[in-house]
C-alpha cells in the first residue's frame, strides 16, 4: 500500500494540525500571561465583577446615576484599597488648597483656641507670628466671649462645657474659613483678660500662613525671687515653605528679647513636605557642605536622593543655645525627621522631652491628574542624617514627660500639657529643687 498522501489529504491534514494548535496556543498564552501579570485571574474576576455591578446599577439603581461622581467614586476607592491613610485623591478644589498651604498662601484667624476648666469656656492658646490677632495684642489666655463676621455671630459664647469644647472649636474655625472666601474678611473678637472684659478687637483673616506661634515663658527661679522670662518657646504647626523663614526670625526676636534658652514645640505637628522640613533643619545643622547630608529619600525602585546641608547652624551664635524639643506620640512623619536630626547634630546642646513620636518614615508627593485633581501617593521612605540608608530609626524622648503618652480627654489634656511645658523649662533652668512658672 502506498504512503504516499494525495493533495487533498495533506491539505486536510495541515488545516486540521491549525486548528489543533490555535486552542493549544491559547493555553500556553494564557499560562505565560499569568506568569507576566501576578494574580491575573483575580484581576479579570475583578474586572467582571465590576462590569456587573455596573449594569446592575444602571438597570436597577433608581436614578440615572452622575458619570463624574462614579468616576471621582472609582478613583478614590482605588488609591483608598491601598490601605496607606496619606495616600488619597485630591479634587481639583482640594488639590489647589493643599498646593496653596504648602506654600504658605491660604486664609487663617492667626488663633489657636483650647477650652479651659477656670473660665469654663475658650481661651487662646496660642497666637500665630506675625497675625494681625498678635499685633492686636490678643494674648494666650485671653477668654473669648463672642465673635462676629459681617455683624453675625459666630458659634462661640461666654460659658460652655467640656464635653461641648472640641465641636464648637472645629466649628468656629470652619466658620472663619467660609468667612475668608467671602467680602467679610475681618472678625470682631470681644474677649476677657484677667476676669475683666477689653476693647473688642478686629482679627483680619490673613493671606499668609503662620506656621508658628512664639512667646517668652519664665525661667526656674529660687524661692521668693522673682523668675526671669528667659525661654523662648516656638510651637511648630507645620512644615510649609515659609516655615524655616518665620522660624529663623523668631529665634532672632526672641534672643533680642533676652532668651537664653529655648523650647521648640512639635507636638500633634505632622503636616508638611520633605523640602520644607529641610529648609528649616538646615538652620541647626553642623555638617560639612561638601559630605553631609540631612536625609536621604529611597524610591520604590531602590533609588535615592540625597538632601546635602550648609552647615548653617544658628545654635552656635546663640547666647546659651540650648534647646528643648517637645515630642510626643501625635508627632509623625516631617515632625520626626526635625527632632531626629537636630538631636544628632547638637547632642550637647539639643534635649528632646516628651513621649516616642508615631512612626511614620514615609514620604507623600502629589501627581496632577489630566483629568483634573491630583494623587498624592507615598513614593519612598526617608532616613535623616547620621544612619545609613534603609537602616531603621524612631524618635525617642531623653527625659520621658507624665501625660504625654496618650490622648486625654479635653480637660485633662490641656493640663497634661502645661504639664509638659513646666517640665521643659525646668529641664532648661536646672538645678530642679523647686518650680514657679507662670503661663
């Protein structure tokens, strides 16, 4: 018999071998896909589950519903799935108002505002540099009884309650924001200094952001003797671009005040970009401009920029020089890195006080979206000066302060803190044997 195939069987043969191969193919395929692209079949049950979630609502669902707000719903589930809390999408509207606050541009009263137990109402707490509240002569302590913007009272009264304290604070800072966009830029502000009541002053909302606050506090003084206001304490809100600036001149007023030493406060402080951190740890740095670095920024890809210093070092030309920082467990991310590398640049010179810090080592940009808006995502972790990089690091206190280490109930927090600050004008003025401040 022959073996020979006649034309009509090869064909039939090779076209039935194509066909074999195509589904063969296809396997193979799809197995080096699932290779290439981890968890490929979760991703296309993802994707189906999706597609019949969106049909279900579009045939269901009894609106038709808003194509931008499902979109800006997506987007923000995404980046939300990340599990990171500083990653999250930013609207256009908030996008614009992040970039302006790191530039130091967007609208603010200029107070700081705490319930106290003695007047049992709000008192100031802090006043912001260089805020037409502080060129008013608004002072921390002073008892606000009724604001106004436009001639409409705002939500503070004279007397309210603990528990009532931390709302009503949230809210009249809402209601000076919306005061900011509109024609009523100015807020009349009758207060109580002392029990007795003063002229009502107006607070313009400013242009400018004051990322600290300053005051000269009394020194540890003998019994009947009178203390001396010899400490300067600068409380750090934020690390924004204009911060490093306020804080050089700050130090500066108050060395020409007479402060000896100095306390620099950045408890609860988080918000704020590695650039500007670094403006303001540069001032304290004593590193060499040619070798050393401040911090280095690692990428995801294993990447790294380093961050060089000037060496500027503004402690060495200060009368005494020496500096308490205030830490605790609500500081976090740029905050950590200050206290970290101004304690390694001046050991001698440099005590922190106060409860471990949160934690956080990582570093968030913001990436303007084409469709409008923007992700500011977590792109790397930073190492500040002295450890190699990817080495790990925390922010320890010297000298652990009672009533730092946990979030207290409005009232007892307040008194938890001037607990804390008693102790670091203490720690600046010893010998310790006995304590007057005032506040």
């Amino acid at each position: 018999m022959s073996r020979k195939l006649t034309v009509g069987a090869a064909l039939a043969l090779a076209l039935l071998m194509v066909a074999a191969s195509i589904p063969l193919t296809m396997l193979y395929a799809r197995s080096q896909q699932n290779k290439l692209i981890k968890d490929l079949p979760q991703l296309i049950e993802d994707f189906g589950a999706l597609q019949e979630i969106q049909k279900k609502v579009g045939e269901e669902y009894y609106k038709d519903p808003s194509g931008d707000r499902v979109t800006i719903g997506m987007v923000r589930g995404y980046i939300a799935g990340l599990g990171d809390p500083r990653s999250r999408y930013l609207s256009a509207a908030e996008y614009k108002t992040y970039m302006d606050r790191l530039e130091g541009k967007t609208q603010e009263l200029g107070i700081k505002l705490r319930y106290s137990p003695e007047v049992v109402g709000l008192v100031i707490d802090q006043v912001m540099a260089g805020s037409t509240a502080a060129l008013n002569g608004l002072r921390p302590g002073d008892h606000i009884t009724r604001a106004e913007s436009g001639g409409l009272p705002l939500s503070i009264v004279a007397e309210i309650g603990p528990d009532e304290a931390p709302a009503e604070i949230e809210k009249i800072y809402k209601e000076t924001a919306v005061a900011a966009d509109t024609a009523s830029i100015a807020v009349t502000i009758t207060y109580k200094r002392d029990g007795s009541y003063q002229p009502p002053v107006n607070v313009m909302l400013g242009s400018a952001v004051s990322s600290i606050s300053v005051d000269l506090k009394n020194a540890w003084a003998p019994a009947g003797t009178t203390p001396e206001k010899t400490v300067g304490y600068i409380a750090i809100h934020h690390f924004f671009q204009n911060t490093a600036t306020q804080l050089e001149k700050a130090i500066d007023n108050l060395r020409e005040r007479g402060a000896l030493s100095y306390i620099l406060d950045v408890r609860g402080c988080s918000e704020g970009d590695l650039d500007s951190v670094l403006k303001a740890i540069d001032l304290f740095s004593v590193v060499s401009r040619d070798g050393g670095v401040m911090a280095t920024l690692e990428y995801k890809d294993g990447s790294t920029v380093q961050y060089p210093s000037t060496a500027k070092n503004i402690v060495s030309s200060l009368p005494g020089g020496k500096f308490v920082v205030l830490i605790d467990n609500n500081t976090s991310g740029v905050a950590e890195l200050f206290a970290y590398d101004l304690k390694r640049y001046n050991p001698q010179k440099i005590f922190l006080a106060g409860a471990p810090t949160r934690g956080v080592r990582t570093v968030q940009e913001p990436f303007e979206l084409s469709v409008g808006g923007a992700a500011l995502l977590t792109v790397g972790t930073v190492t500040p000066y002295g450890v190699e990089s990817g080495q790990s690091w925390s922010v320890t206190p010297d000298e652990t302060i009672p009533g730092s280490e946990t979030l207290y109930p409005v009232i007892y927090q307040i008194s938890g803190r001037e607990q804390q600050l008693t102790e670091a004008i203490n720690i600046l003025t010893r010998p310790r044997e006995k304590t007057v401040t005032e506040f």
